[in-house]
C-alpha cells in the first residue's frame, strides 16, 4: 500500500498513448504511487483517464505539430520526469517510413521540458526475418534509410533512455486465435512464434522506472516459442474456429533472445508459456 509521503517521493510519469497497453500501464502506475500524465486522441477517453486518476491531455501526434498540439505536448511533460512513449508505427500516416518525423517532435520537446529519461516502447519488428536466435545488438546490422523503427530508436539514446523491443503482443482484447483462423496456405509455419502478454509487459516496464534500468536497449518475449503451426492451430481451435492452414515448406524464422532484461530487471515472467497464456486472452 502506497502512502501521500511515498507517492511525492515517486518521479512522475508520462504516459504518452494511453491505448491497449499505455492506458492499463498507467492504471498501474497510479497504484504504485506515481503522479501520472497520460495522453489519448480520443475525447471521450478523458474522463476513463482522469476516473482512474491520471492527469489527461488530448493530444494527436505528427510531424509538424499543430499550434494547440505543441502547446498540450509541453503541458504533458511539465514537471514530468520519466516520458514512456508508447505510440506504435502504425500511427504513422501514410507508412511505417513515415514513424521517425512523427516522433522527432516528442524527442524535441523532451529536451525543451527537461525530461530526464524516456522508455520507449519499440518492437522486435526491428530484426531481420532470419532463422536464428536474435539479441539486441543483432539490430545494428539492419540501420538503413529503410528502417524506420531503428531510426525511431535512434531518436532516444542512452546513456538517460532505454528502448525495450516488445514482442509480439497478446491479452484482454487481443486473442490470437482469431489473427489468422480460417486463413490457408499461411507462410513459414515453422517457424518459432516470438509473443509476450499485456501483464507481462506492464510489470517489465515498470520494473525497468522502479529500478532505474536507463541507458539499456532490451527484448521482451516470452521463453517458450512454438511454432507458427501449432501456436495458430491451438489458439483457433481454443476458440471454436476453423485453423488455418499451412503450406508444406520448412523454413524457420527468428527466435528473439531477452535474457538481458530478465537478468537485469530479475523479473519472473507470469506467462512464460504462450499456449497456456492463451487461457488469459
């Protein structure tokens, strides 16, 4: 249990992109005791924000911000010490290439504010499709004009910022058996399945602000990786639909490797096992 006393002691945080995952990260935030700001583009979220006790800015992002934009964006960070920024490329208008200007603006006006430390929420999108185990260095190779993520990345870099490269993601909301059930001749269907679900993801990063985790680039994926084949079949069938179906080729893809954020964070994962999990989506 939080106390006023332990709350002022707490750095405040910045919630911007309070969906799927932003809203009950939020939501948990608050319960430990840190003042929180959170941002929507919805109106109508403004209310859920501020019954749940988080200070609410309406706030839509782009390359060039609007006059009232840049002046909410300011508003949000005043006072702010640690900025989670959890807007995904598919934000972006026009295409992912597009997701580095939306998010220069931000990275701006961090400095303007006097932010000390950005968590930026990235994706483990940032890494070839290539049939081998993947650590967080292995991106560096793929930095060209065309990757956008890692440019994005690039925008916040230690030693004051950690990126943590989030896995696919499932959950409340988000049930994977419906993504590709019926579907048939689906593509590389053995290769490993990289998923972590939304507890998991709200406790790592939350872990990471407790702990003072800066300056770090981190994977976060559950342990276990089935295949495409049997996580898809199993997940369908757990929902009544059909399966899809997959061609007979036997090419493998990545397998994202997140020791490092176990070992630093010591954090025990609740849904290590993406078919169990599928019980609590």
């Amino acid at each position: 249990m939080t106390d006023a006393t332990s709350s002022v002691l707490r750095p405040t945080v910045a919630v911007l992109g309070c969906g799927w995952l932003g809203l009950p990260l939020a939501q948990a935030l608050v319960g430990a005791g840190y003042p929180v700001h959170g941002s929507t583009t919805t109106p109508g979220q403004l209310l859920t924000l501020r019954d749940a006790g988080i200070r609410p800015f309406l706030l839509r992002l782009a390359p060039s911000l609007t006059p009232t934009d840049a002046d909410t964006l300011q508003a949000l960070l005043h006072g702010v010490d640690v900025l989670v920024l959890n807007v995904p490329p598919t934000r972006a208008a026009g295409s992912p290439q597009a997701y580095p200007a939306l998010l220069r603006p931000v990275a701006e006006a961090t400095v303007l504010s006097g932010v000390r430390h950005v968590l930026l929420v990235s994706s483990t999108g940032v890494y070839a499709d290539e049939p081998r185990l993947m650590q967080e260095s292995d991106a560096l190779a793929a930095f060209t004009a065309e990757a956008p993520l890692l440019q994005a990345e690039a925008l916040f870099q230690p030693p004051f910022h950690t990126v943590v490269r989030l896995a696919g993601l499932i959950g409340p909301g988000r049930s994977p058996g419906r993504f590709l059930a019926g579907r048939a001749g689906v593509p590389h269907g053995e290769a490993p399945v990289n998923l972590i679900h939304l507890q998991d993801c709200i406790s790592l990063l939350t872990c990471i602000i407790e702990r003072n985790l800066w300056g770090h680039t981190f994977n976060a994926s559950a342990a276990t990786h089935p295949t495409r084949r049997a996580f898809y079949t199993a997940a369908a069938t757990r929902l009544g639909l059909q399966p899809p179906t997959f061609l007979e080729e036997t090419t493998g893809g990545k397998q994202i490797d997140s020791s490092l954020i176990r070992e630093l964070t010591g954090y025990q994962f609740r849904h290590e096992d993406v078919v169990a999990a599928l019980e609590y989506c």
